[in-house]
C-alpha cells in the first residue's frame, strides 16, 4: 500500500488539490477565474491557440499543451517498457484477456454515450457528438488505489486492472492523435518528428554503443551519458513537439516519438514497482527528474480544467458518466468474457469471472485523462464544462465498485 499511495502523492494529490480549488473558485467568482486561466502570456506569439489569424500564448495553452506534454511522455514511457522490454507486462499470451477487455472498456462507454446522446434526439446529439472519447479514459493511479482496497493488495484481479489501465492509456494517446487533431491536418510536418526522432537514436544511442564493440569500459557511451545527458532527447522533444503542433495533432502528444530513442533498461519491473527508483538508465533517470515537474504541473491542470460552475450540469454531464459507469463495466465483461472462455485465454490463477463486472466498476474512474480529452473534443463554454463536470463526477465509481465488491462476494487478498 505505500508504493501506491507514495505514486499517489507524487502525482495525484496536487491534482486533487487544483481541482478541488478550480471548483470552489469557478462557483464563487467565475469571472477572475476564468481571467486567470485565459491570462495572456504572449500575444503573437510562435506557438500557442490560433487566434485571429495569430498565435497567442495563454496560461491554458502552456498547461495543457505544453507541460502536460511531460505528463504523457511519463505515460508513454511505462507503456513502451511494458510492450518492449524482457517481462514487459504487456507482452505475451498472459496480456491477451485484459488487452480484449480493454477493448471492450472503449467500445462499451462509446456506444452507450453516442446510443443514449442519439435518444435525447438529433439537436443534442449534434452538439455532444464529438465527446464519444471521454468515457474512454481510466485513470491509472486511482483505480488502482480503489482496485487494491475492494480486491486488497495481493489479488490477481489488481494486476488485470493494471494491465487494463496501462493499455487503456496507450488506447486513450492514440485516440488523442487521430479524432482530436488541433486544426487542419498537415502530416508532412510528422516526418519532421519522425526524422528528429531517427536522428536522436542513431547520433546518441545507437552509434555510440556501435564503437563500444569490445570496449569493456564503454567509453564512447560513458562520455555521451556523462557530457551529453539528456540534452539531445530534449532538444528532439522541442523539434517534435512544434511538428506535432504544426501538423494539427495534438502537441501534449509531441513527445512520445522521442521516448522510445532514449536509452532505457533491458527488462520491466512493472508499473508501480519501487526497483525502478534504483534504475539508473537514462530513460528512468529522466522520468525520476520529471517527478517535482510533473506534480506541479498536474496541479495547474486541476486548477486550469477542472473549475465548472454547477450550473453548467446538463446532458453531457450525464452521458459522460453514464459512459463510464455503465459502459465501461459492460464492455470490460463482456468482451473480458469473450477472451477467458470463447478464446480461451483465460483469467489470471485466482481471479473468477464474477470479479470482471467488479473491476469495470473500478476502472469507470476516468478523471484526469478524462478531463483533457473534454478539453480538446469541445470549445470552451457550457458543453465543455458539462462534459469535465462528468469526468469529476466519475469519482462516484469508487463506491459503485466496493459495492460490486461485496455483492459479488470478493474475498480481499492481502500481500
């Protein structure tokens, strides 16, 4: 439990604690919030929101599309390690059911976000239409919180959660950069990241691990880890982040072509596990130097996304949760169904099926990534308040899951 609940406070509770302010700002003094979070910081300026025909820089645009860029690269990296490194969690025929059952988590919040949307007739569809994404986000740190007090610590359904969570993000990215493209789409500028990206890997870490052949003392790689450090990655980061920008793309995501060139471990410990504070590779060296960043950052993203008023509670609000806390659970055992006993993977040793309902309950808690994709799928006004005010209602889940838990009778399993 302290490994999650220190993941929490390195990440999570400043987030909680800009949220909860935006909240009570937004309700009491609406105007000088949203003064703040539109403040200017740049009119004109090379980068930010298109503006009349200009660029200008404003405090929400250098939170959301540029430090949170470091958010996703931290998410990226936990998901290439799973996917690539020895014992990646994400590898081989052990990942198969919860990668199925990820795909019935999104599948599930769409259909019954765009089935209920196209209920409430043809007006309102076309106005939250665009939103179908956000009841697709899990967010990882606290429904593993939630997943290890209804399952307790040592569970098998806890590490099926995780699995679930950590694919859902990479699902959740990919999204991101294919529905909810920033403005008209010029993919010739991602052969600038794509090219920065081969650049990086081939000058400061293929070729100097191709002269260490034979060198026991590794010279060439010692003096570019010592002399060099980061600074190549985060020069290729800048590149590619302003490509992601000109191409239309999302630019938080301008980042992730850069992480899988940085010189990483041969083997993944698993998401949350306290060995990679030992790791002293460059790609774990960076994530450690993104920790203090990255926490103030998630702190400016609740206060920059998360203040609503109350009285914006309307139509998207209510397909947004019902998004996560119906579709999720049936998408996830539904298709967690399909993969156990039609395909035959099976479930985790321990883990029954009377648990997959259980853990879709606990991963309807959507909250952060939730709220960013509310962010981008409406302008700003009344709808893109309604849709984050069902993001933050989404905390909700935590009880409809210890619920789930007691009616399906789990029996809690400690380390």
């Amino acid at each position: 439990m302290y490994r999650v609940w220190n993941f929490l406070t390195n990440y999570s509770l400043l987030l909680i604690i800009g949220a909860l302010i935006a909240l009570v700002w937004a309700n009491t003094n609406p105007a000088s919030y949203h003064a703040l979070v539109e403040f200017v910081i740049w009119d004109h300026a090379p980068i930010g929101h298109l503006h009349d025909g200009h660029r200008t820089l404003t405090l929400h645009f250098l939170i959301n599309d540029m430090l949170m860029a470091f958010f996703f690269a931290i998410a990226a990296k936990e998901v290439w390690e799973a996917i690539i490194l020895n014992n990646g969690s994400l590898r081989g025929t052990k990942a198969a059911t919860p990668l199925i059952a990820t795909l019935g988590g999104m599948l599930g919040p769409i259909a019954v976000y765009l089935a209920l949307a196209a209920m409430l007739g043809s007006t309102t569809f076309q106005a939250v239409q665009n939103g179908w994404a956000i009841p697709t986000a899990t967010d990882i740190a606290f429904s593993y919180l939630v997943g290890r007090i209804v399952f307790g610590a040592g569970h098998p359904a806890v590490r099926f959660l995780l699995l679930l969570a950590i694919a859902d993000d990479a699902g959740g990215l990919i999204i991101l950069a294919i529905f909810y493209p920033t403005g008209d789409l010029a993919p010739a500028w991602l052969l600038v990241s794509l090219g920065v990206a081969i650049s990086v890997y081939v000058l400061a870490n293929w070729l100097p691990h191709y002269l260490d052949r034979g060198d026991q003392l590794r010279r060439h790689s010692t003096w570019v880890r010592n002399t060099l450090s980061f600074w190549p990655y985060l020069l290729a980061g800048c590149v590619s982040w302003y490509a992601f920008q000109q191409s239309g793309i999302h630019p938080a995501l301008g980042l992730l072509p850069i992480v899988p060139t940085i010189p990483h471990a041969d083997r993944d410990f698993g998401f949350f596990d306290a060995a990679e504070s030992h790791m002293t590779d460059l790609l774990n060296t960076i994530e450690h130097g993104l920790k203090v960043p990255v926490q103030i950052t998630l702190f400016f993203f609740g206060l920059a996304n998360a203040g609503v008023e109350f009285s914006t509670i309307g139509a998207p609000t209510w397909l947004v949760l019902a998004g996560l806390i119906i579709g999720k659970p049936l998408g996830i055992t539904l298709f967690g169904w399909i993969g156990a006993k039609v395909l035959g993977f099976g479930l985790p040793t321990g883990m029954r099926m009377a648990d997959l309902p259980v853990v879709g309950c606990v991963a309807a808690i959507g909250f952060t990534v939730a709220l960013f994709v509310a962010s981008v799928a409406f302008e700003p006004g009344a709808v893109q308040d309604a849709a984050k005010m069902g993001a933050l209602f989404s905390f909700g889940a935590a009880a409809i899951a210890i619920i789930a838990g007691r009616l399906a009778r789990v029996e809690k399993q400690e380390l």
